[in-house]
C-alpha cells in the first residue's frame, strides 16, 4: 500500500537575508569566530614594533547587516597585508605582502 505526502514549505527570504543575521546567538556566533580570526592574526603577524600586531582587534558593533569586521588599526596595514611595489637595485621586492588577515581568516574556516 503506497501513500502520498506532499509537504509545501514557505521560504521566508526576507527574515532570512535581513533578521537572521541579526540574531543574538547569530551575532555571538560569528563574535567567537572573528575572534578566532583575531588570535591566529596575532599568531602570526610579522612584528618590527609591535604596532601591527597591537592593532588587530574584532570591530565591536556589527554593520547595520550584521557583518562582523576585523581589522588592523594601523595607518600601514594594506601594506603589511599587501606588500608594495617597491623593490631594491637588483629588482628584488622590499615590501613583500604577508597577508596576515587572508590568512588567518582562511585558518579560522571564514569566507572572504
């Protein structure tokens, strides 16, 4: 004896794009992650003062989305992250890019 069930599901695509992520345990979730982030960033960051590595932080209100941000604080970081493309007389790159943010983003199992 075969029955049939037919099951109709309704997709609220709006609370999805634009409530959900504003959720508190939605919110804490991605908090811990960023800071997992912020830790392997400092793990890893290239150090000649410090200042670069001090810098790192999670940003702590989310944007109006929901995005939850880390950032390096010094006025240097795209180059840290970068590099830059200046090189010295036998055309060797000075400044090579560490990508320390990519990195630890990649590490913490983010999407960028």
């Amino acid at each position: 004896m075969a029955t049939e069930v037919q099951i109709e599901v309704d997709i609220d695509e709006e609370a999805i794009q634009f409530e959900l992520p504003l959720d508190d345990g939605v919110q804490a979730d991605l908090k811990a992650r960023m800071d997992q982030v912020v830790a392997v960033a400092k793990a890893t960051a290239p150090v000649l003062t410090g200042a670069y590595k001090e810098s790192i932080h999670r940003v702590e209100e989310p944007d109006d989305d929901g995005t939850v941000h880390v950032e390096a604080g010094v006025h240097y970081a795209i180059y840290v992250e970068h590099g830059t493309t200046q090189t010295d007389r036998n055309g060797h790159a000075i400044h090579r890019p560490h990508y320390t943010l990519s990195h630890a983003l990649d590490a913490a199992g983010g999407d960028h």
